[in-house]
C-alpha cells in the first residue's frame, strides 16, 4: 500500500495488535499464529499491527520481526499488515527496511529507548526512518516519544496526518475521544473477541449508548478488573484470552509474566458469558 492508502485503511474502522504465538521453547511459532491472523482478518478489521505492543515487540529480538510480519502478511488477505518498529534510529531504519521487503504495508514506530531525547533529535530520528522507506509511519506517542504539535507539522506532507487512539482496552476511552472527534481506535480483546469487539465499535459509531453501556458493564469492566490485576496484564490476559479460544499462542516472554490459575478461570467465565469461537 502507498502511503495514502495506508492512512484510508487506519481511518476506516477498528484496528487490532494480535499476539506473536510462541511455542514450549519460547520461539516464535508461524502455524498457530497464522491461523489466528486469519481468524482476525476474517472479521471486520481493515488493519493488524503484527510484531506491535501487545505482540511484545519489546521481547523480539529484531531478526524475529521480519518472519512474524511475513507469516501475517501470507494469511491476512485484504487486511493490510502494519508492523512494530523501535529502539535506536539505525536500528529501526534496520527493522523498517527489512519488514518492508517482505511486504509490510506500514510500520509503527514505538519508543526509542531508555534515554528522552529533545525535540530536534526526535525529529531527526523519525525523518531518518520515513526517509529510509517507502511505506507509511504510524509515530507511537508514548513515554519518552512524544513529539510536540510543531515538531509533527514539521515532519507531515500534506494532509497525510491522522490521529488513531491506541491506549490498553481503548473501548474505556472510546465515547470520550468519538466526542473530541477521534473516530478510529485499537481494540485488544478483537485478540480474542472479535465479534463482541465489532459489536461495541459498531454501537459506538451509530450512537447507540445503550449497547454500549451494556458491554461495558458485562464484559469490558470486568476484563479491566482482571487486567489491573498485575503490572504487563494488558498483553498477559489478552494472550490468556487468545490460549481460551483455542489458540496455540504460548506463554509471554519474560520480563512478563503470565496470568494465575485462578485469573485464567475469571478470564475464561467471562469469555464464557459471551460469544466463544465460531
């Protein structure tokens, strides 16, 4: 995709970062993952960030990313495929360059690293990156990475520049940021749910407040409740909820941890009391 179609893809529906699947040993597994991008791709979600945030980018190692990339992008069909980027420029403009040649649509740009970093060598980073590629840059707005109104008008062309909503479990957010104007967020638990997840979004687009509490106080309340339970649950009990629909997708990798017994038997009643795998 050209950058502009990129942007029409982002801004045209709900978007969701699947898990990376690791097998017993902790290595990357392309079948079980594969067969549940193409789950993902068979319900309403015009794009997928593969090796993203709840994928744990942050635990791959950057020779990983390409494959995970290429395994999404061999079963995605017409959803298009976007994927993590990050660490220190060179690094990332590594990372970019090699996601791009095995078909990536986009990358998303996630924080750099430890250190904060003045606006000019934000600037300098992310115009290195968008330089070194031909497809479009999502920049994560995060942390240590937070480019300020004039240092994005500096790096924009035309009016390519859109603003998606990404915090974990954004349907908590979602009527607030509808309100400021924001009309495209990503859903964790589409992981998991997708159905329920395209439910709520379609309720929330059409104005239908009604639906929208309903859900919200039967599943996403409840989902908060078990994901505030330990520091790293945004991307544990969202693979948890992947494993419970019968997916392969093994453990977290460390310096994460995985749910409890009893936290998964929460997870797995209250996926229970709605729609399970079709």
């Amino acid at each position: 995709m050209t950058p502009e179609q990129i942007k029409a893809a982002l801004g045209s529906g709900l978007l969701s970062f699947p898990v990376t699947h690791f097998d017993k040993d902790g290595r990357f597994a392309p079948e079980s993952y594969k067969a549940h991008v193409e789950w993902l791709a068979g319900y309403k979600a015009p794009v997928l960030f593969a090796a993203g945030g709840t994928g744990e980018f942050f635990s791959l190692k950057p020779d990983e990313i390409p494959g995970i990339v290429a395994a999404a992008k061999e079963v995605a069909g017409e959803t298009a495929i976007v994927s993590g980027c990050g660490y220190g420029t060179e690094m990332a403009v590594d990372i970019a360059r090699s996601v791009e040649r095995v078909g990536a649509d986009g990358i998303l740009l996630l924080p750099h690293y430890l250190i904060d970093a003045p606006q000019e060598g934000l600037y300098a980073h992310v115009k290195k990156i968008c330089q070194s590629v031909g497809i479009g840059v999502m920049v994560y707005n995060r942390d240590n990475s937070v480019l300020q109104a004039d240092t994005l008008a500096r790096l924009k062309m035309g009016d390519r520049l859109m603003y998606l909503g990404g915090m974990p479990t954004a349907e908590l957010f979602a009527e607030a940021y509808l309100g400021a104007g924001f009309t495209t967020y990503s859903s964790a638990v589409f992981n998991f749910v997708p159905g329920l997840a395209n439910e709520f979004y379609a309720a929330l687009r059409s104005g239908d407040r009604a639906t929208c509490e309903r859900i919200l106080n039967d599943f996403f309340y409840p989902f908060m409740a078990i994901r505030n339970r330990a520091k790293g649950y945004a991307v544990s009990a969202v693979k948890a909820g992947v494993r419970l629909q019968g997916f392969d997708a093994g453990p977290v990798r460390s310096p994460l941890k995985d749910l409890t017994g009893a936290e998964v038997e929460m997870l797995d009643a209250l996926i229970g009391s709605h729609k399970r795998k079709a």
